[in-house]
C-alpha cells in the first residue's frame, strides 16, 4: 500500500481544491436551475390543452437530431453571449436537454388529468399545480434527471476546453486532464533521469478524486433511478 500517487497529485492541494470548488458550484447551479427549468418545461408540452404543444415538441425534438455545428455554436458563446472564461459558459449549454424533456414530459403525460381538473375547480392555478400537484407525484422521474444532469455537469471538460483559459476556473476533470498531459511530460524527463513518475497510479487517483462525489449522489438517488426511466421511457401522445 502506498500513498506516493496521491502526494504526486496534492503537491499543491490548492490546484485541486479550487477545482473542486469550481466544479461543486457549476454541478449544484447548474443541476438545480436545469432540473427546475426541464420540468417546468416539460410539464407544459405535458398538458394536451396548451395550444403550442405540438409546436414546441417538435422544436425540442428537432434540436435532439440536428445542431448548428461547433463553429456556429463558439461564436454564440463568445461573441453574442460573451461568455468566455466566465463560470455560467459551463452551466449555461446543459440547462435543457431535450432527452431529459422528453422523458419528464412522457412522465407527467401518465399522471391523471383529473387531478388537474380538480385542482383548477379549488380555484389553484398553474403554478400551484406544478409545484404542489405535478411535481410531488413526479419525484421519480425528477430524480432520474437530476441525476443525469449531475453527472453531465460533474463529468463535462468539454465546455471547459472551449471556453475556459483561467487556472482559477477550470473545473475538477479539465485540471485533471492538463495534469496528465503535463505528467506525461514529466515522465519523460523523470526516466531520462533516473526516477521514474508512477503514471498508472496517478492515473487511478485522479479516478478516485473525480468520482468520490459521483458515487454518494448516486447511493443517494438509485431508490428513485430504475422506476424513473421505466415510467418515463413508456410511449405517450
């Protein structure tokens, strides 16, 4: 049993401290206000007298198969957003999924409309609704997608890649990711002098710091995870 892994990694435990603080933050903000937005929304193309549904289904439908392309989609963050090097550029691009739509929109699509009905004879009105009808009788299914956009947001280095060039916001797996390339570099050095860099093993350690947090949400929200997709995956209108 040995340690050195983890030593190589935490020379300087402030590196991969402040990423863990950029990539707690982005996961929280980001999950949060994406699971409150992909409900809401999803909950609308849910109700069969909305006028727009079928309007709006097929646009959530239509960006699920096609997209404007890598170049298209950099000039939108950078030059009419103006979002580069800046935190919301790694939370912004996730907060709707289409998928995640789809499938909290299938859910709510099986819940009784009489429920519904009957609320709106009390006198609520949409908003209670959602909040205090619809939504309760989702968890499941809310669940499933929180956990999704968890790990989507936990997991992505893609966006940091794009748009991120300060050390001080780089999320945990783009840090993880430059460490590797520079040990690579290191290794070659080290062996031409005598020492050698434990490489897999540092490998293995980054894995271990990057899924720790990964693994409590899961144990956290597995009760909820089969019977989400299940219900959500059946066929509605």
């Amino acid at each position: 049993f040995s340690t050195e892994a983890y030593q190589f990694l935490l020379v300087d435990p402030s590196v991969v401290g402040r990423a863990y603080g950029v990539s707690i933050f982005v996961t929280v903000v980001g999950t949060s206000v994406g699971v409150l937005i992909t409900s809401m929304l999803a909950y609308v193309l849910s109700r069969r007298d909305f006028r727009l549904r079928g309007v709006l289904t097929f646009f959530v439908f239509f960006t699920m198969l096609f997209n404007g392309g890598l170049v298209p989609y950099y000039i939108t963050i950078t030059r009419t957003l103006h979002l580069k090097n800046t935190v919301w550029a790694l939370i912004l691009p996730y907060l709707v999924v289409p998928f995640f739509v789809l499938l909290l929109r299938t859910y709510f699509s099986t819940l009784p409309k009489d429920l519904f009905d009957a609320a709106k004879i009390d006198g609520a009105g949409e908003w209670r609704i959602f909040f205090q009808i619809a939504a309760p009788l989702s968890v499941p299914a809310i669940m499933t997608v929180l956990l999704f956009l968890l790990l989507q947001y936990w997991n992505d280095m893609y966006q940091a890649l794009l748009f991120i060039e300060s050390n001080s916001l780089s999320p945990l797996q783009y840090t993880l990711y430059k460490m590797i390339v520079n040990m690579s570099q290191i290794s070659e050095l080290a062996t031409q002098v005598g020492k050698p860099v434990p490489a897999l093993s540092v490998r293995m350690a980054m894995a271990v710091l990057a899924l720790g947090p990964v693994i409590l949400a899961f144990l956290f929200v597995q009760r909820y995870f089969v019977r989400g997709i299940t219900l959500g995956g059946i066929k509605g209108d």
